[in-house]
C-alpha cells in the first residue's frame, strides 16, 4: 500500500476510458449499473487489446486488515485483483449504494488504469510531492469513477434529485457532478 505516482492522464482521457468500459461490459452509455455486476463482467474480459490480461475480484471479511480504513474495497495493483468488503456486497443486496459502489467503482479504475501496463505508475517516497494533481492515480481512479457511476451525459442534463434517485449516489456526489458537467447550472 506504498504512495505511488501514475504517468499523468487527462480527466477528458479518464472520462473516455469510463465511457469505453461502460460500452465493453455490455452497460448502456447512461443509467445505473449494479457494483457487483460491474465486477463480475469486469473480470470476465480481458483488460488489454492483446486479450490475455484478466483482472480478478474476491468478496472478504469486514475485518480484513488490509483494506484501509472507511473504504469498501481495495486494489493489489501487482495481482490485478479487488478485494471488497462483505458489509459492502450485503448493503448492495439492500439496494444501498452510495460511497461504496463509487469505491467498486474507483477500484475498477485502477483495474483498468493500472493495471494493464504497470508501468503507468511507479513507487514515489511517502513525501513526495505530486506536480500535477493528475499525476495521482488516487485522484485517476476518482475521476473514473465519477464517470462510471455518473456518466456526464446524464449528469448535465438532470437535477441532483433525480440523480440521486437514479444512481443511489451520495448527495453530495450528485451535487458534485451537476455542477462539474454542467458549470452554468447550479441547483
Ligand atoms: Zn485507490
């Protein structure tokens, strides 16, 4: 779990590749999509164009020690696998989302970022200073998970309310994404 920097991709770039991810898996362009369904179809392609590449998941105790604290899930970048909380799987089987699925969802970011080519990222010193705020892939998968969970299309063309009944998403992520895909609207 050592501080890493990723090669820098654009948040443009990172929205594209959330939007190819959501067309590969089979998912419509805009819409909800389950947390857990988009693992298992995650890790059912190949991740890389030469098709020999697989990603892998694994459904864990909440007591796992690995796992960092607050978050529902976790990525070894090295064994290209996400380990996710039962309590997290279980609140999905309520129809509870929130925080969590756009942790899966951030997740399946590093997957895809990540993973594919590790050479995108490389291990920096705890101190170091990041030059560029894309140049964390932290942030990468963040922005990948806003477009995955929330696809802009939709969000400039809705209100929070409904985007928060749409995709079971935290209000202050709705808010978030309305007024980053629309900037001239604020509700
Ligand atoms: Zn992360």
């Amino acid at each position: 779990m050592s501080k890493r920097a990723a090669k820098i991709f654009t948040p443009g770039w990172i929205a594209g590749k959330a939007a190819g991810l959501r067309k590969y898996l089979g998912f419509p362009a805009i819409g909800f999509v389950h947390p857990m369904d988009a693992l298992d179809r995650v890790v059912s392609k190949p991740l890389d164009k030469s098709g020999t590449i697989y990603g892998d998941y694994e459904i864990v105790p909440d007591s796992t020690r690995f796992i960092p604290d607050g978050n529902a899930a976790y990525t070894d970048l090295d064994q290209r696998k996400i380990y996710i909380r039962e309590r997290a799987v279980a609140q999905f089987a309520r129809g509870k989302f929130g925080i969590e699925a756009f942790d899966v969802f951030h997740e399946i970011g590093h997957l895809v970022i990540h993973c594919v080519n590790k050479d995108v990222t490389r291990i920096v010193p705890d101190d170091y200073v990041y030059k560029n705020a894309m140049e964390d892939p932290e942030r990468q998968a963040d922005v990948f998970a806003a477009e995955f969970y929330v696809p802009a299309e939709d969000a400039k063309r809705k209100t929070y309310v409904d985007i928060i009944r749409e995709y079971g998403c935290s209000s202050s992520m709705a808010m978030r994404r309305v007024k980053e895909c629309n900037p001239t609207t604020y509700y």
